[in-house]
C-alpha cells in the first residue's frame, strides 16, 4: 500500500508541475523608446498592474535611444517592437526586412516651439537652427507637414538629438525652435508655459491630402517569422496593451504617476491632463487591418517626400484573427 501511495504522490506531483508548466506566461522582449515618448508610456502601466502577466505573458521592456531601437529592431535582435512608426516599418519593408504592424496604439501628433520673437511660422525656420530627434518618424512626418505649409525643410539646420534631449535644449534655449511630440510637449510647457507653439497645419493638411483626420502612427510591430510561429500570443498581447489604455484613460491620476514617475507634482498633473483631453496624445488602441486605408495614406506621405522609396507590401498591415 505504502508503494501504490508513493507511486500516486509522484504521479500527482508530476502533473502539478506539468501544469505549472503550462500555465507558466509566455516570455516576449519588446523593444521600446525611453521616456519620454509615446513608446514608453503604457509598459510601466503594464508592469504595474501586472496586465502582461494576466493575458499569459511576460513582458520585458527594454529601452532603446530612436537609433538603436531600429538598428536592433530591423536587425531581428527584437522581434517584437513597441515604438514601432509606420514609416519606420514600411521602410524596413523596401530594403527586404519582413515585418508587418500589429496594431496602432497613437495617432499622430507633433509641435516646434519656441520662444524666438523673429519665428512665427515654418518658414521662418529656414536659415535656422532647428532642435529635433531627426531620426525618428515623428519628425517624418512633420517634415511632410511643414512642406504642406510651403516650408523648404531642406534649408532647416537640424541639430540632432535623442528624445530626451529635446526637453533640454527648449529649456535652455540653444536652437531657434524644438520639434517634439507628447509626452514631451507636456511637460516642457509644464516647466516653462511661456514656450509658444507654431501652428503646423496638421488636421487640415490631412484632410486635404486624405479626406481623413485619422493618421496611424505608431503601434507594436513584429518580424513576420516570429509573427508566423506565435499566431497565439498576438491576441494575448494585444488585449495587454488595450487593458493598459482602457486603464489609463479610467484613471488619468494614478497612470501619470507610473508615466511620469521621476517627474515632478506638476510634470504627473500635465500627464493627467493630457490623458483627459486626448487631443494631442491622441491614443487610440486598434488592429492594424482595421486602418488599412489610413495606413495607406500614411504610406503615401512617406513616399511623396522620398522618404520611403517604394510602396510597402501589404504584408507589413497585419491582418487581425477573425477578420
């Protein structure tokens, strides 16, 4: 008896861990912007409340300057990225690199400030000394925009930088003007609420070029091999990051402060109500095969500045499980 017992307690101690096994949470590395930008906003909240674990994963966040983040990106040392632009894949796409965007996580949104008397618009940036983290897509795009508006960005003088360096070089005044996005935007004007914005034309350029408001700009993206062996994970990792935006948009105070985490009182409020108005952070969570058209034009932008030299593949829109 004593032997059949011990047999049945190994027996039930095999299957425990074989269904510890199985339950155990996917391991995924994404890699992302560092703070501040849009890449870097929902992983602390996913961290925090533990979302990735709760979809049956395990996240690791690892933070890339723009360069490296697509240098290793588009290398296939990251298989998954989560401050992956649409430009940045469809480019990947036209120099033979396979990936696909998984899904949209903010529409686009950028601004130059400044507090230079003699730069009321674009134009008046010619000759000048622009701050701007130009190897983003961010700035892309805002290129696309200030030539909408008659601007010759060929005679700006860009002086480079990463993401955080943005905010420095508005605070010390050492460029003619800073173009930059959220989360930065905010908390510079929360530092120094006398920074004027000039107008770049975003909504109505848009609508003249596409008949849309709506411009995808920056979601999760993958390898489409990865994408090809791990067809389960996706959903899981999409219904991550929509629990993440769903609760940050519940509650704006408590995600500012993992947002915003080494910022100040003030710097956390900004977030707050920069989450509260979505006008400029403009999240907005969806499958890319949901905005194909928009991708699309988006794509068309790229290619009207000679940025992306070809049309992309209609593989790099990933088409979502169902549809």
């Amino acid at each position: 008896m004593k032997k059949v017992l011990a047999s049945l307690a190994c027996v039930g101690a095999l299957l425990a861990a074989g269904a510890s096994r199985a339950q155990a949470p996917a391991p995924l590395s994404i890699v992302v912007f560092g703070p501040p930008s849009l890449g870097a906003f929902l992983p602390p909240v996913i961290k925090a409340q533990k979302l990735d674990e709760k979809n049956g994963l395990a996240i690791k966040f690892e933070e890339r300057t723009p360069d490296a983040y697509t240098a290793q990106f588009n290398s296939g040392e990251f298989q998954l990225g989560g401050s992956a632009s649409l430009l940045t894949v469809g480019l990947a796409d036209t120099r033979g690199v396979k990936v696909t965007y998984l899904f949209n996580l903010f529409d686009f949104w950028g601004a130059v400030v400044t507090t230079r008397p003699d730069v009321k618009t674009l134009k008046d940036l010619e000759g000048k000394d622009l701050a701007a983290a130009k190897g983003t897509t961010n700035y892309v795009m805002f290129d696309w925009f200030a030539r909408q508006l008659g601007a010759d960005t060929a005679k700006f003088s860009v002086i480079n930088t990463a993401t955080p360096g943005l905010i420095g070089y508005a605070m010390a005044d050492r460029a003619a003007a800073v173009q930059l996005w959220e989360p930065a935007y905010t908390t510079l004007l929360s530092k120094k609420p006398d920074m004027r914005t000039i107008d770049i034309g975003i909504a109505d350029s848009w609508k003249k070029f596409t008949g849309s408001r709506n411009i995808p700009y920056l979601g999760v993206a993958a390898h489409i091999d990865w994408v090809e062996k791990n067809q389960k994970l996706i959903p899981k990792l999409y219904a991550t990051y929509k629990e993440a935006a769903e609760w940050v948009a519940a509650h704006p105070d408590e995600a500012s402060k993992l947002i915003a985490a080494k910022g100040t009182s003030d710097d956390q409020k900004a977030i707050a109500e920069l989450v509260r108005a979505n006008d400029r952070l403009r999240m907005n969570l969806q499958w890319a095969s949901d905005v194909r058209k928009e991708i699309n034009s988006v794509y068309a932008a790229g290619k009207s500045i000679a940025f992306l030299p070809s049309e992309p593949s209609a593989a790099t829109i990933y088409q979502a499980p169902g549809q």
